[in-house]
C-alpha cells in the first residue's frame, strides 16, 4: 500500500500522517454500526452470537477469514481516487507492480494492469485473516506467501539498483506463542522466511529493521516501527552515492476531477439481486455530479442493507467518458445463528435460529429460532417488504414461549415458583421509513395456562384476542452498550370480552432510551419506561413484570408485578477502554394499582454501578446495586438475554 501511494504521488509525510491517523482496526474488522442498519432490520435485537452461511444441504459453513475486507477495498479506493480510472500501472508517476497468490493453482499473479484498489486488496489477503479475493475466476491470497520480498520483480521491471526492506517479524519462540494472534503471525512466517532470504540475496541494499515482538497486527506501534525503519534507512544512505538529481520528463498522469458525472453506471458480481435492484440501494443516477466522498457514502448505505459480503465502486475512462461499475459479492441467503446466555439467577438458555433472506419471497426475512433451557421458545417470524428504504410490509408471528415466575418474600428470597405457558401469534401490516420509523397495525390472540411448578397451585388459563398499535424508532450505534442515539417503543392493544376473549381490556407499555455525548467517552443516559392497564387495575394474568439488570436495579428479574407503574432511570455511562463500559446508575420506581401516584406509598429508589465489556461472541455484563431498604442486589450477564422479538409480540 505505501509502495503504491508513493508510486501515485503521495509525498511520504502525507503516506506517514495517513497510516498514524487511520483506524486500521476498524478497517480491518468490517463491522456495521447498528445506527447505520436499515430499520427495517431493528424489528429484531441482537438474537446470535455468532453466524454460520450454509450450503445447499443447510449444513452448516465454516468461516474462511475473520473478515472479508470490504473495508480494506473501499478504503483502497478512497486513498487512489485520483487514478483509480488508469487500467495501466506503468501510467503511475513511478512504474508500480504488486503480487498476490492464486490460491487454486499456487501460481504468482503480478499486476501492473487493471483496478489499482483491486490489486492492493488482492495482495493483501492475509490467510486467516481477510477472505481471499475473487477477481474474475481467480481466488488471491496475499502474495507474500510465495514472495514476500519480490526484487525479481523489480528487476524485470528494469531497475539497476535494487533497495528493498524487509519487515516480516521473526519466529518466535515457544514461550512467546501466546495467544491466537501470535499463532497466525508464526504461520505466515513460516512460509515466507525461505523465499524472503533467498530473495533478499539479490538486492544490492536491504533495509532490515529490528522488529522484536512486534507483529503485522500492532497498529498501534506504527510510529515505533517507522522510526526504527527510518533509523536502519540512514546508515544504509550513507553507503550510497548519488549521482545529480535529473529532473524527470516525464508527464503526471491525468487524474479524476474532484466532481464526476458517470455517462454510465451498471453491476457486476450478482448472482440473487437484480442489477435495478442492487441500483436502488446505492441510489447513483447517470448525469449527476458526484464527488468521492458522495460515491463512498453510497456504496456504505447499500452495504449496510447486510446483503452484500462486498461491494465497492470501480471507474472507467471510455473515449473521455467515465463509467461507474459496482461490484458486488452477495451474502448467503441462508445462516444459522447460535447464541448461548447465562444469568446471576443460573438460568442457561441455548438458543438456535434458521435466517433466511430473500428465499421465500423477494425482499422478505424469515427467522425459525428454538430456544431450550431455563426457558423454552419457539418463535417463527416472516416479513415481507414492499419496498427498499421506505414502504409497506406485512407481518406473520406465531410463536410457543414456557417460563418460571417465581414469588419472593419481604427479604426479596425466592419462595415458590409457578410455570407459565403461552401459545400465540401476531399477523401486521405496518410501513417502514428510512432510518426513521416502523409502525404497524396487527391483530393478536393468545392463550396463557399457568401451571404447578413447585408451588401448590391450581392451574388457570386466560385466553385474549384484539387489536394493536405499535411505533418504533431507534439510532443507537450499539444495542447492548450504545454512547449516543435515541430509541423508543410504543405498544397499544385492547381486547373485548364478547371477542374470544375471558376478559376485556386495554393496555399500553412504552420505552424511551436516549443517550447524550457529552464529553470524549463519556455520555449521559435517560431512561422511561411506562405500562398500565389504565382503569383496569385487577389484572393479574398477563400483568408487567419489573425488576433486573435492565429495568430498575432494586429487585431482581421479575421479582414484582403491578398493572400500572412507571421507571425513571439516570445513568452516567463512560467507554473505560475499548469495548468496556461502565455505569452508574441512578433508579425510580412508581409502582401501584391506581393511576393516581402517592410518592410516600408508591415510590421506591435504587442506585447501581454496571460494567460490560462487548466481546467477539457477545455482551459479558456484571452490575450492583442497592435499594432504599439497604439491600444489595448483584447482576451477572453473559450472551444477549433480552427477548429479540419484543417488537413482534402482542
């Protein structure tokens, strides 16, 4: 990359200042920032820990990489703009080559023609790492695995004098071998210490820098490695004579304009999505004026539709005119999903769940999730879309959910328990708004048995069906550990006695969420969340359930239920270091069975700390509180807990 940027134009403190100021983590990790997710997919939180693709005989898939480096390319393309449009490498201000490895036959692939982002993405495939790279019917690991260190290359090219530098770490030792990260840096170089010796034979000059431990994954020590380069480069300089500058003759290569109008733009790489389709999602019309920047927010919206393992933006230069040619890898339309959660009340739940997109119907999502363990669900949703960022759909539910309820006593100490047994469904027509808003109008009927569980209990059955109201929005950039954005829902539903029903009623919940930056890694959180049964104050078989690590911190999980009560939460939330997150959280709690509120009687008080850190397989969570009676509560959770298909119930 820093060979093809100088080859290009780039003067070296501009290639320097780019490589320090660059988060190449987040380059490298192709994550998408829940704020920027289509709404049409925050119907559902986060219900997987991790993902398998299946094959056609819905087998499940291992991964090839970690990442597929749709970033790597988009950023390539953004660094080489200005001759992305020259097919010809020998056009550059200085003649440029990079190698890559065709991983089906073993063969070197030199490029001096063709997409400049291409080659550079192709070229550093690294095994493990970055998927490799399709170009044409050819798969390109990096090319380091057979050259790492190509000086014949550069000498074919008609170089007389050949300077290379070689940055590859050493073997470490068995004591150094210490994590994963330190296993697949050793493998690399392995296979590429033979051809990095035999070639560093054939230069005149190598630039050898002492890495130590240092491997290909410290970002953060760039500055470190570049003056430990810069220190090797001086004494190999002085070793050189120069001969008199010669001012070059020859001419810069013309590059794009800062504003581009494409007489041309088309798709290639689509296997399931039509091109119109695919054209929809990015939204570039021929005939406009683009700029870069407006190319490379395109490109990030259409792959944020979670459609595409890649997609990224190629030019061409025809007679004068210049064409736009999307290129795009889409994604399984078939995965498993795995998840496995663990709470403080040692309660275990594996979960499993069939995601199939666009399979059934165009533009549609079915989900088939099975959950077994402390709780038991099964839970089919299907959505079918009429539309790509805004539009209509409709909705089908079905679903089976079994759970313990559990009674405690004044020192807040489990006593008896009860099972509870709910089979229904939800059928919604709503319409979806860009980054905006889900509503949707559904008819709901259920029927809930509650049962003897190790408790002396008559068994009882209470069965509804009516209407419904629901109204989402969120711009969250995480679910579970979100620094800034807004969030609410809102749920209206009544029934009517005379209407398959053993009892008429009406009932509202609501949830607003909104947290505020403030200062560097620092936000303040807001929370309200409200349910009543309005005047209907005797309900006691599908009451709201309070208490836990996400509701009010002073009662455990579903310790107390009430028809009517409402939650105030305050929280001072600061990321502490990458992925971890602390709280301090701040609790009230009205809770009764009359609207009208008594603060002496109703109101009760909790204050808490939380810590989480968001690993590569979900949330880990840990959190204390104490309520106004100086009892202390203590919260362990592991996994995404939380029920995905809030938004899909009744």
């Amino acid at each position: 990359v820093i060979g093809a940027l100088y080859s290009i134009g780039y003067p070296a403190t501009e290639i320097e200042n780019i490589f320090l100021q660059t988060n190449w983590k987040e380059v490298f990790i192709d994550n998408i920032c829940r704020e920027d997710v289509y709404i049409g997919q925050k119907r559902w939180k986060p219900y997987a820990n991790y993902f398998f693709d299946l094959d056609q005989n819905f087998l499940p898939k291992l991964p090839l990489a970690i990442s597929s480096g749709n970033e790597i390319i988009n950023k390539m393309f953004d660094l080489t703009y200005p001759v992305s449009h020259l097919d010809n490498f020998d056009d550059y201000q200085i003649p440029f080559r990079c190698l890559a490895t065709n991983i089906l036959n073993g063969e070197t692939k030199v490029f001096s023609t063709g997409s400049l982002p291409e080659a550079l993405r192709a070229s550093m495939s690294i095994p493990s790492l970055f998927k490799p790279f399709e170009l044409g019917n050819e798969l390109f690991i990096d090319g380091g695995v057979k050259s790492n260190l190509p000086v014949e290359t550069a000498k074919g090219m008609g170089a007389d004098f050949v300077i290379a530098s070689q940055v590859n770490s050493g073997l470490r030792t068995e004591e150094e071998l210490q994590n994963l990260i330190h296993m697949l840096d050793q493998t690399i170089n392995l296979s590429i210490i033979r051809n990095v010796n035999e070639s560093a034979e054939l230069c005149d000059f190598l630039i050898k820098p002492d890495l130590g431990d240092i491997s290909f994954l410290d970002f953060e020590k760039a500055k470190t490695i570049i003056n430990l380069g810069e220190e090797e480069a001086w004494k190999i300089l002085s070793q050189i004579e120069f001969s008199p500058k010669v001012e070059d003759s020859k001419s810069k290569p013309a590059i794009l304009p800062a504003n581009i109008n494409f007489s041309r733009i088309s798709v290639s790489g689509n296997k399931f999505l039509h091109p119109s389709k695919i054209l929809e999602y990015v939204e570039l019309k021929k005939g406009i004026s683009y700029t870069k920047k407006d190319i490379l927010q395109a490109i990030k919206h259409a792959y944020n539709s979670e459609l595409f393992t890649f997609i990224y933006p190629v030019i061409r230069e025809k007679e004068g005119k210049y064409e736009l040619l999307i290129k795009v890898i889409e994604k399984d339309r078939k995965r498993y999903g795995v998840n496995l959660n663990y709470n403080n009340n040692n309660e275990i739940v594996a979960g499993l769940t069939l995601d199939l997109t666009n399979v059934l119907q165009k533009n549609s999502k079915l989900i088939c999730n099975l959950q077994v363990g402390a709780r038991h669900e099964l839970n089919l949703d299907y959505v079918k879309n009429f539309g790509k960022h805004w539009g209509v759909y409709f909705r089908i539910f079905p679903y089976l959910k079994e759970h313990k309820l559990f009674s405690y006593n004044d020192d807040h100490e489990k006593m008896n328990s009860v099972k509870s047994l709910e089979t229904g469904g939800t059928l919604g027509i709503g319409i979806f708004a860009r980054e905006i808003v889900i509503a949707e109008v559904f008819g709901y009927s259920f029927k809930t048995r509650m049962y003897r569980d190790i408790a002396d209990f008559e068994d009882t059955q209470f069965t509804a069906t009516g209407l419904g109201f629901k109204l989402y929005h969120e711009s969250l950039d995480d679910y579970v550990f979100p620094m800034r954005g807004s969030q609410f829902l809102i749920k209206l539903t009544g029934a009517r006695k005379v209407f398959f029903s053993d009892e008429g009623y009406k009932k509202m919940y609501a949830r607003i969420r909104m947290l505020l930056p403030f200062a560097r890694n620092l936000s303040l959180k807001y929370q309200f969340e409200y349910g009543s049964y309005f005047k209907k104050y005797d309900i006691d078989f599908d009451p709201f359930y309070i208490g836990g690590f996400d509701s009010f911190m002073g009662l455990y999980s579903r310790e107390r239920s009430a028809p009517i009560y409402q939650i105030n939460t305050l929280a001072l939330r600061s990321e502490l270091y990458d992925h971890f997150f602390g709280d301090l959280h701040f609790n009230f709690l009205n809770l009764g069975n009359t609207e009208s509120w008594l603060p002496e009687e109703n109101t009760y008080y909790g204050a808490g700390i939380k810590l989480g850190y968001q690993t590569f397989f979900g949330p880990l969570r840990i959190g204390a509180a104490i309520a106004q009676d100086r009892k202390a509560y203590y919260y362990l959770s592991v996994g995404y807990e939380f029920d995905a298909f809030e938004f899909s119930r009744k």
